[in-house]
C-alpha cells in the first residue's frame, strides 16, 4: 500500500508537469509553473526542494527521491551527458547524507523520478520519468536513464524502439532548453524588438529554422522574441534584414485592428536591439537567407 500511494503521487506529479509543458513549452518557469507545485488528495506538494539538489516529499511514505536538479552554474563536476542518460553527482558529504539515500533508494526500488535541468537561471527543463539505473559509491555519482512511464502505479525503464525514441524526445527538450538559456543571456532577457524584459512571455527565435537540415544550436542563429513578435516572425508577417531593420508585412501596415496590430505596426523600419558582443549578434547571411523568405 505504502509503494501505491507514493506511485499515486509520482503519477500526480507527472501528470501536472504535462499540463505546464502543454501550457508553457518544454522549458518551464521556476516562478509561476514549478515553485507552484501540484495537487496530491488536496494539498499542494513541491516538485523540487529550494535548497538541496535531492528532494523527497514530506507527503511521500517511502523512502526513494521524487526529483533531482542542476542549476545553471552546477558546482558539481559529475553532472554531464553521456550517450543514453546522464551522471548525477552525489550530495556533498558522507556517502549516507540522508540526500544521498533518498537517491541511492531510488535505485534499489527503481522508481521514476524526475530530473530538472537548468541552462538559464530559474528556468528547468523537466526530463520525467527517469531512473537511477546505476550507483557509483566511489565515483559518488549515480546514472539517470530516461524511460516511460506504463500504467499508473506501475513503471519500468524503456527498452529497444521505445528506448531509443525516449532518449531522441529528450534530447530534443533538452537542446531547446540549451538554445533559450544562450539566447536569453546573450540578448539580457529582453525581446530584441520591442524590449520587453518579461522572461515568461520571451521566447528564443531560430532564424534558420530548428527543422533545417543545416540549422545550428548556435546563439548567433537566434533571436529573443516575446511571444507575439516571434509568432508574427515565423509566420513572416514581419522581417528582420541584414542591416537588423525590422520590416512589416503591407497587408498588415494598411489593416487597422486594435492594440495588438498597432504593436506590429510601430516597430516596422526600427533597428533590433543586438548583443554587445560581436560573436553573439545575429549572422548576418541567415538573416539575408531568412529575409527573402519573408520578402517572397
């Protein structure tokens, strides 16, 4: 009954972190989606501790971690990718600091749990579920190995196709978390049209598109959007050319529709607002590619 009720919990857990990745996109908001935490049986349950990096739930009976984080700076040298999963540092200390049984138990019941990965202060990119497929006592590290989740109260890691279909999902989110966390910082969290400096309604723009056979990761293939400006940019109502000049679509310059348009309207012929760093700036014959797109 005990491995039930926390199952419920985990459940519950990852279920609510759908809703968010539905709601926000893959890269989630420390303020405002994950230090709200989710509903269990009517009370509200943090997904992460503030502090330690190894959390449990108070409102878990078990004795196994529900999640693990890395922040933007980690201090810890363990954490990194390998080919099918990453390495996940031990809590500094003792072997048996009670953060590092809550991860070691993890592995001995093989529970999922969930993995919080960070490139851009308070923003996490949340890869669930994952297990602690392997303890390194000596290398103090434990492996995370993503897998799926099957019926509720009843999980196991993924294997052949659905394995190798898990680990691409993953590292898709995680390579968009990666180009946000770049791109915010080179462009100060502010949209590099109108400069809005709200980070949860900025977006990290590709100017050749993700999709693009020869797209690249690369901050100078990006630009920081807020959502409406990067919505009309992909949808080429608006276009940015190689001298940085932002271009408006004619249809929309003569429509008359409110606020919003008017928004659109009033940055055609500006200049965007650039990185000060020269290696940071947008490359200048992607924005040529990209703006015979948008002029065609």
């Amino acid at each position: 009954m005990l491995d039930a009720r926390d199952d419920l919990l985990r459940a519950a857990a990852f279920s609510a972190l759908d809703v968010l990745r539905a709601r926000l996109g893959d890269t989630l908001p420390l303020h405002g989606a994950i230090a709200e935490g989710f509903n269990f049986n009517g009370r509200r349950v943090p997904f992460k501790d503030r502090m330690s990096g190894i959390y449990k739930a108070a409102e878990q009976l078990g004795t196994a971690a529900l999640s693990v984080w890395t922040s933007a700076n980690s201090p810890y040298g363990a954490d990194e990718e390998a080919d099918n999963g990453y390495w996940y540092a031990y809590h500094k200390g003792a072997i048996d600091h009670p953060d590092n049984r809550k991860l070691r138990e993890a592995c001995r019941l093989q529970v999922p749990i969930i993995y919080f990965r960070s490139f851009e202060r308070n923003w996490y990119t949340p890869i669930y579920p994952v297990f602690v497929e392997q303890d390194d006592p000596l290398g103090r590290r434990v492996f995370l190995s993503p897998g799926v989740a099957t019926v509720m109260g009843e999980s196991e890691p993924a294997v052949g196709v659905n394995r190798e279909y898990t680990m691409q999902t993953t590292k898709r989110r995680l390579h968009q978390g990666r180009f946000r966390g770049l791109v915010m910082q080179a462009y100060a969290q502010k949209c590099t049209i109108c400069q809005l400096k709200e980070p949860r309604l900025l977006e990290a723009a590709h100017i050749r598109a993700d999709s693009h056979p020869n797209s690249t990761s690369m901050v100078t293939n990006g630009l920081s959007l807020c959502s409406i400006h990067h919505r009309a940019y992909d949808e080429s109502l608006i276009g940015i050319d190689p001298d940085y000049r932002v271009h408006v679509a004619k249809e929309m310059l003569i429509e008359k529709d409110g606020p919003m348009l008017d928004l659109l309207n009033a940055s055609h012929g500006s200049t965007i607002v650039v990185p000060r760093q020269l290696e940071q700036r947008p490359d200048r014959e992607l924005i040529a590619e990209r703006f015979e797109r948008f002029q065609s």
